[in-house]
C-alpha cells in the first residue's frame, strides 16, 4: 500500500468549512465528517502522491511518534478506499484534480 499512489474518487464531493472537510460519496449517498487531521491527509490526496509521501509530509506536520502517525494514516487511508472514497494505483493518475476540495 505505501508504495501506491492514492486519489480522491470520481463520485466524490467535499467542502472544508473551517478546517474540517465534509466529502459526500455520490454512489453510496453517505457524507463523512473528518476532523483537522482527517482534513489534512485528505488535502494531501492528489493522485501524485504515493502514500509513502503523504507519509512524510505528516511525519513533518505532527508531533506524535512516527508509529503512531503511520498506523493512524494507513488505517485512515484504508477506510477511505473501503468506503470507496478514494482509490490506490501503482501509477500515478493522470489527469486528476490536485484538488477536490
């Protein structure tokens, strides 16, 4: 998984009001609150990224131990693609929106 790239999900919809992102999947009509972090790995989503990048950028943004920020960053990015939120490739995407949201 890390060495994947990752993308937001065409039938996906998002507004951030206040730091926070609301991402509406338009297939399975269910909205996702997520909190700060939740936005800020969601705003690191582009299709350009592998995960091992979005991994880094987070290791520089928080101050927890880099094991913890890598279980709760996978784990994150897992539920996103179970809930069909975003999906991993081993190519980057190409022609993408760098952002949803």
């Amino acid at each position: 998984m890390v060495s994947d790239y990752v993308a937001k999900g065409i039938n996906v919809s998002c507004r951030t009001i206040d730091g926070e992102a609301f991402i509406f999947n338009e297939d399975t009509r269910i909205l996702m609150k997520l909190d700060k972090v939740g936005s800020f790995i969601w705003d690191q989503i582009n299709g350009r990224k592998t995960v091992e990048e979005i991994l880094t950028i987070c290791y520089h943004a928080f101050t927890d131990d880099e094991g913890k920020i890598r279980e709760v960053v996978l784990d994150f990015i897992s539920d996103l693609q179970e809930n069909n939120v975003v999906v991993l490739s081993d190519e980057a995407f190409e022609g993408v929106m760098i952002s949803a949201c």
